[in-house]
C-alpha cells in the first residue's frame, strides 16, 4: 500500500473523522487546525508510519509542517523511508 493511501485510510478510521464527509478529505485539508487530527491521533498515526513503513519521527519533527495536510505526511514519510534506503545502501 502506498502511503498516501495508508494515511488517508488511517484518517477515516479516527472517530473524529466520522463528523467529516470522506469526500472533504482532501490531500490538502487542514488536519490539525479542523481538529481531525489531535495529539493522541498524531501520536497513533507516528506508530502507524513507524510500523508500516519502517522509520522513526523524531518528536522535533512532529509540527505542521510535516503533519497538517495528507500531502505533507505523505512528502515527509516518503522523504524518511528515501533517506532510510539510501543509508542503508551506503551501508
């Protein structure tokens, strides 16, 4: 599964997206500041991309830039599992 769709998939599970129809769930729909995504539901879709994909978040990069839109969590997971191949190459 690419992670687009695995974040997207993640959202509409969240209890608080059953008050957002799934069709406002744009790539670009403000997750924090709409409260679809709160500290808790940050911290589970952290585990989420940290099982699925195999990397880690760093809490200092746990801010909007990299969690307020599907889009931005997809650039930034597909940005980490990169550098994790690359590192791993040069291994």
């Amino acid at each position: 599964m690419d992670v687009k769709t695995s974040v997207r998939e993640f959202l509409l599970s969240t209890s608080a997206a059953s008050t957002i129809p799934a069709e406002e769930i744009t790539d670009d729909y403000p997750l924090l500041s709409s409260g679809l995504l709160d500290s808790l539901a940050v911290y589970t879709l952290v585990v989420h991309l940290e099982k699925a994909f195999g990397i880690t978040v760093r809490d200092q990069e746990l801010h909007p830039g990299n969690f307020g839109t599907i889009e931005l969590i997809t650039e930034f997971t597909e940005a980490k599992i990169h550098a994790l191949a690359e590192s791993r190459e040069s291994a």
